[in-house]
C-alpha cells in the first residue's frame, strides 16, 4: 500500500526522507538522564501482595476487541444487557472499570504498540509504520519467551496492514504470525472476517498449540461505521437509533459478546479453559471517538450514553481468580506489568522498561491520556509533572530506540 499511492519513485524519496529525520534525531545525555529518572520516580518499590503471581504458568490469550467502549458493560437497552456474557464475567473475575485508552497518532495498531512495550506511542507520526524496526527488549512476547511460552500474533488482515507483522515480529519478539492466510474466510461481518468464524477457527488452532502459549487478536466485527446486517441484530431497537450509528454500535458489540461466549464454550470443550487467562479489553474509544456529533442529536432511553469518558473495559478471567472490581485509574500502557505481575515474573524483567504500572499493587491513582490529560486523582505536583512528562518521554525512548537489544547496553 505504502508503495501503490506514490508509486516507486515517491516511496524510494518518502522513505529516504523518514531515514534522514530519524539520523538528524541525535538524543542527549540529558534524554538519557529524563528517561532514567522518569522511570526510577514510577517504580513504587511495592511489597507483593495476595495478587502475585496467581496465574503462574497459565496460558494467557488476548481478546483485542474492535471500538469497545466500557460504557456499554452492564447496561440495557430496550431491556436487553448490551453485553449479556462480559456482564457475566465482570462478576467472576477482574474488571478494571477506570481504564482508559491511550492512543495517540493511531488506533488500533498503538493499542497493539503499548499493551507489547508499556511505552507511550508517538503523537506526530504513526509510530508501528515511522518506527516499525524498533526492538524491544522486555516486550511482554520476550518476557514470556524468556520462560517457555510459544508466543503468537494473529490479526485476520494481510500481513502488510499498518505494519502489523515486522512490529509484532520484529519490535516485539513473537514467534508465530498467522494472517488472514491461515483462516479460511468464509463469512463477513462489519469491517471483514466475522468475529464468529475468527473465534471458531481460531479455537480450533490453538488445541494444536503447545502450552504454555501466549496469543494475542483483535476482533474485527465491531469496526466502525458499525453498519451490522439485519440478520445479526438482535436488539429491536426503535427505527430512528437502529438506523443511527449508536444503534449499529450497540448491535455490533452485542453481536461480538455473543462470539466472546462462543469462544469460552470452545476453550472449554478443548479442555483449555481451565488453565488459561483470557484477557478481554478495547483497542480504543468507538462511536463517542468517530461518531460523537452525530449520535449527541439523538434523543434516547435518557440519554446515559451520551458521555465520552474515554474509558475502555479490561475484564481478567480464570478459573477460580477472585472476583474483583479494581478502581485504579491506568491505561493500556498498564497491561504489560499487570499481567506480568499476575503471572508472577520479577518485576527487575520489567521496570526499568515498562511506563506503566502494577494496576493491582499501586498507591497511585491516576494516569494521563492523549492531549496530556489527566485522569483520576493525582496526589501532588510531583505526581503531576511525572504524567504530563509520559508522552514526550515516551517520544524519547522510541525515536533513540532507547530500549533496543542492541543499543541498551550503551545506556
């Protein structure tokens, strides 16, 4: 794609030109100190508590799902739950309910970026196609590498779509890439291959995988502009908002939650689920992100929807984990170490790389969102001047390849 727009001429010149930005970009000691001490200041140096390590040696697999904003969990419309089976689940396990998204120059692919690396994406250019061939040295796929996992990266799209594959393969340091390729695409819904058929499939894939194995996906159906066929709504929803973008949302998020349960019903039946910890959140803000003008003119069911919070649900379940809901503000650059801590790996692998935080072992309650806005309760100026530095330290550490295998040891 990159090459057809300009033709080979204009790639061979854009492309020099990015080579050229990146050889002019010279980091000083100074960068160097301001990342190192922006780091030393986010380590709480907590005791461990009751949640380390309790998912130790437990495959963990990654639901990406497409524009899921956490407002719809446990809510109704035209008396129906929006999301009958993560509603279920946000009861048996942990549900993080003051999460937010993070992105900044793009989407889906830095939600793909920050739950890898725990580090802020850039904000001038799209960080997975300027910066694909960055490494990343205490990626989550090379942490768990590290201890015997088979990693693995899967996303229903060609191998080229926003860099996917050279930044999961290369960046991050999964083992296996399956694409569109290796699935059979036999049913469409929304924006490509049907959550139902991925989930399907995709089940089927991972009884053959040895354990433990840490998989990651996005969904696909609940893409906007969210126009689901009739045959998959399910809501009856009143002309005017079913043929609304909000309706369209809704009914794709109802449509997708039923695949979630389908999955889980999968797992189980191949003897998977018992061991395995399934960690469902959004990539990014959905219809309040693209379709905010439109849908604040509509008139319905008292309008709870209407607010643009930025939140995005992050839902931990495994067999027998305790139920949960924890209320610590974080964002997507919180997963790498959450999860790393739930799985009971030494913080040492992490901290010194990782912007993000423990979600279950913090004392802090706040977190910073594109625009340089903060969330939740800062404590002091301190705390403050640490999350309004994030981005711009996250810029540092991407444009020297501050965190690369090959460069780490000069630091």
């Amino acid at each position: 794609m990159s090459v057809q727009a300009p033709g080979p001429l204009g790639y061979h010149t854009l492309e020099a030109f990015k080579s050229a930005s990146k050889a002019f970009y010279n980091s000083s000691t100074n960068d160097k100190k301001e990342i190192t001490d922006w780091f030393k200041y986010n380590d709480e140096n907590l005791k461990p508590n009751e949640y380390f390590g309790i998912f130790k040696n437990k495959n963990v697999i990654f639901l990406q799902i497409e524009s899921m904003e956490n407002f719809v969990i446990n809510h109704k419309i035209n008396g129906k739950e929006i999301t009958p089976f993560l509603n279920k689940l946000t009861k048996q396990c942990l549900y993080f309910n003051n999460f937010y998204e993070q992105n900044n120059g793009a989407n889906s692919i830095d939600c793909d970026f920050m739950i890898n690396t725990s580090v802020y994406p850039l904000g001038d250019r799209i960080t997975a196609t300027n910066y694909g061939e960055n490494i990343y040295q205490n990626s989550l796929p090379r942490l768990l590498n590290n201890i015997g996992y088979t990693t693995i990266s899967t996303h229903a799209e060609e191998h080229g779509e926003f860099n996917w594959t050279e930044l999961h393969k290369n960046g991050f340091g999964a083992q296996d890439l399956w694409s569109i390729k290796d699935y059979n695409y036999d049913e469409v819904v929304g924006y490509g291959l049907s959550d139902k058929s991925f989930f399907t499939q995709l089940s089927e894939k991972l009884k053959n995988v040895k354990p433990p194995f840490f998989l990651q996906m996005p969904t696909l159906s609940s893409h906007g502009p969210f126009n689901i066929d009739n045959k998959y709504r399910q809501l009856n929803l009143p002309k005017e908002i079913d043929e609304s973008y909000l309706g369209g949302y809704f009914e794709s998020l109802h449509y997708t939650d039923s695949q979630i349960e389908l999955f889980f019903n999968k797992l189980k039946q191949y003897n998977l689920l018992d061991n395995s910890v399934i960690v469902i959140y959004g990539d990014h803000a959905g219809v309040h992100k693209y379709y905010n003008d439109s849908i604040q003119k509509l008139d319905f069911d008292n309008n709870w929807w209407k607010e643009y919070d930025h939140k995005l649900p992050l839902i931990i379940y495994s067999a027998n984990a305790p139920a949960q809901n924890i209320t610590a503000s974080g964002g997507q650059v919180d997963m790498l170490p959450t999860i790393s801590y739930l799985l009971g790996l030494d913080k040492s692998l992490y901290k010194d790389t990782s912007m993000g935080r423990v979600l279950v072992n913090t004392n802090r309650d706040a977190t910073i969102i594109k625009g340089n806005n903060i969330k939740g309760t800062i404590k002091d100026s301190e705390e403050e001047k640490h999350l309004l530095d994030a981005y711009s330290i996250g810029e540092k550490i991407i444009k020297d390849n501050y965190l690369s295998i090959d460069t780490k040891k000069e630091h």
